[in-house]
C-alpha cells in the first residue's frame, strides 16, 4: 500500500475544513434567512390578528349602538302609544 505524504494530506485536510467551513457559513446563512422569514410571518399574522379584533370589536360597537336604538324607538312608540289611549 502507498503511503501518502505528510504534505499532501495536510493539504487534503485542509481543503476539508475549508468545505465545512464554507458549508457552515451556508447552512448559518440559510438558518438566519429562515428565521427571518418565520418573524416576517409573524408579524405579519399578529397584524392581521390585530386588524381582525379592531373589525370586531367596531361590529360589537355598531350592534350595540343599533339595539339601543331600536329600543330606545319602540319605548317611544310604546310611550306615545300609551299617550294618546290616556286622553
């Protein structure tokens, strides 16, 4: 069996480490883009989240301000009803 040279194997290591390091930095690279896009997602789930409760608590308001209204109307029909069998 040859033996190979102390020189070339260390040039063979070293290309290795210079591969996995540069396979690293790309795996790192592809996490960090990763995570940015799942905060981008976030963020923008949480806005949308936000705008849906703004919608609804507007449309409790409104049910609220038209219920009210509508009973405040029939105690008055109720009231002048009640007016005009008195006299």
């Amino acid at each position: 069996m040859a033996r190979i040279p102390a020189a070339v194997n260390l040039q063979i290591s070293s290309s290795q480490r210079l591969d996995t390091n540069l396979e690293k930095g790309r795996l790192k690279e592809m996490l960090q883009q990763q995570e940015d896009r799942a905060a981008d997602m976030r963020q923008d789930t949480e806005r949308k989240l936000a705008e849906l409760r703004t919608q609804i608590e507007a449309s409790k308001l409104d049910s609220i301000k038209y219920n009210l209204a509508s009973l405040v109307s029939m105690c008055s029909l109720g009231l002048l009803a009640i007016r005009f069998l008195t006299q």
